[in-house]
C-alpha cells in the first residue's frame, strides 16, 4: 500500500492542484528524484551547488565533448557530501550538503553520459536513489534545442535544479525528454514524456493504470488541456490558462458517462458546477463566485426529483 500510494502521489500531484479550489499556481511537472519525496522538495527549494563547483562540472564536460564527442560524470552521496567524479573516477568537486537533504537521503549514485547528437546535446542520466527506504533507479534521457551552459548544467542533469521554476523555463530549451521509475525489484512503476508540446506520464501499480497528458495550446507552455486516465479510461479533464484552470472542468464515470462538471475563471470556481448520477440524472446544482457557494444549491434523487434545497451567500449558508 505505501509503493502504491507513493506513486500514484507522482502521477496525480498535478492533477490534484487543479481539483483544489485555490488560485495557486500548477506546480512544476518533474520526475527528477527531487519530486519523489515532499520533504526533500522544501529541503531543495533554498539549496544550489556552488558557482565554483558548477563551473568545474561544466568546464570538464565541454573539454571532454570537444576531445572525444563525448563526456562522461559520476555523482554521489557519501558521508553528507556531495562527490563528482570522471569516467575514470578522479575527483572534479566535492561540496558538504546541509544535513536535511543528507539526512533523508541515506544513498544516492548517479551517472550522466553527454554528446552531440545532430548538433544538439542529448543527456543521459541513470540515477539511483534510496529516500526515506524507498529505493529508487531512474533512467532519463533528454535532448537540447541548444548546447548547456555553465548556468544551466545542473537544471538539464535534473540533479539539484532550482525547484521554483515555471514550465516555461523548463521545456524551453529541451526538444524531447523521457524519463523511467524503476522499483527495488527492477519494475517499472512510472515513466514520462515530453515532445511536440506534450508531456506524458503513466503508471501501473497494484493493478491499477493511471496516465496524465498535457497538451500545450497555441506555442504557450502555461496554456492547454490536461487529461486523466483511470484504467485506460478518461477521468477528468480541464483547460488550464496562464497555469490557472480556466473553463469547463469534466470528471467522468468508467462507462463514459459525465460525473460532473464545473467552470473555472483565473483558478477559482465560478458558475454553475453539477454533478450527476451514473443514470445521467442530476444529482447536485450548486452556484460558486470567486470558490464560494453563492446563491442556491440544490440535492436531487435519482429520479430527478428535489430532496434539499439550501442557500448560500459568500460561501456561508443562509437560513430562511
């Protein structure tokens, strides 16, 4: 049950933002082993690798690809540092991380493969991660538009990015990116996607499918439709604008059928919001201003017929 509800809190940490009724911005989508574990995601918000050690990693990547084509790094997690090393294992830095990433990160070992690949830099990186018990191997692979720089070496390894950065910022300057979870006994519990402006991410676990699409609409990486499959079967669906749910929100039942819909304006529940019975009845009407219940709602049988009626102003119940 704890793998379980590990990974469907991947799967479903976008999706969830979107079905709250806060006007917050959508959270980064990442499959880094920074969006594995919540802690260690505040843990990383305040913390970057030094400029100098930054400039030595980038340094020795650029001086290996225009020897051999090709550049090949070694990191890990070793007594509370963090430890960069070449192919052939000599030292290219070593930094003291703070003790509340250290601490809940009782091993990490990553290695990273760089080189041209028709002009453009393809990454590939195999991590392996035990957090909290949860021992963890990912594999990813990413191809740049354009070549790294010292200022965006670590952002493109995906090892310690800077977690506050918007979807804009990420997939800017990435053409295509993929990236497979793999359990403590070598199962694939997740993977993802993007390419040609859509990010894909599924999972399997105990039985049950879980997938998430996002499609960017007109060039705009803070605009689109996002999807929720259950089962192999559509779950919800909704527009997003300026990172905020913006227009009709649609939950369906595993036969097709619609459970429910609302109307989103700049992130908040505005209109009329409904939900229905698998019979296609209406089961609840209910009016929102601004995430607030406004006005009337109204409870229905399934026969259609009303059993409560209550009214609401600024989210509070008036009584008659």
């Amino acid at each position: 049950m704890r793998r379980k509800n590990f990974i469907l809190n991947i799967i479903l940490f976008l999706f969830i933002n979107i079905l709250s009724f806060s006007n917050e911005k959508l959270p980064n989508v990442n499959t880094s082993i920074n969006s594995m574990n919540p802690t260690y995601d505040e843990s990383l918000k305040e913390y970057k690798i030094k400029l100098e050690n930054t400039d030595l990693f980038y340094n020795y990547i650029q001086k290996k690809i225009s020897e051999k084509g090709v550049a090949t790094t070694h990191t890990k997690l070793e007594k509370g540092e963090l430890i960069a090393t070449d192919e052939n294992n000599n030292i290219i830095f070593i930094e003291k991380l703070p003790e509340n990433i250290s601490e809940k990160t009782t091993y990490f070992e990553s290695k990273q493969v760089y080189q041209l690949k028709n002009g453009k830099m393809l990454v590939n990186t195999n991590y392996i991660l035990d957090s909290d018990g949860e021992k963890t191997k990912i594999l990813s692979e990413t191809l740049l538009k354009k070549n790294i720089t010292g200022k965006n070496i670590f952002g493109i390894i995906d090892l310690m990015g800077d977690l506050s950065i918007s979807l804009e910022k990420t997939f800017a300057n990435i053409e295509a990116y993929k990236s497979d979870i793999y359990d403590e006994n070598d199962e694939l519990i997740f993977s993802a996607t993007y390419k040609n402006k859509k990010i894909e991410a599924e999972s399997e676990v105990d039985g049950t499918f879980m997938k998430m699409t996002y499609v960017f609409e007109d060039n705009n990486f803070n605009k689109g439709t996002i999807n929720l499959y259950i089962d192999h079967k559509l779950f919800a669906t909704v527009k997003v604008k300026d990172s905020l749910q913006d227009g009709e929100m649609k939950i369906f039942y595993p036969n097709g059928k619609v459970m429910g819909t609302s109307i989103f304006k700049n992130g908040k529940l505005n209109g009329v919001s409904k939900m229905y019975y698998e019979n296609g009845k209406i089961m609840t009407k209910m009016n929102f201003k601004d995430d607030e219940l406004e006005g009337e709602a109204i409870i229905y049988d399934e026969d259609g017929k009303i059993l409560d009626k209550q009214f609401y102003k600024n989210g509070e119940e008036v009584i008659k």
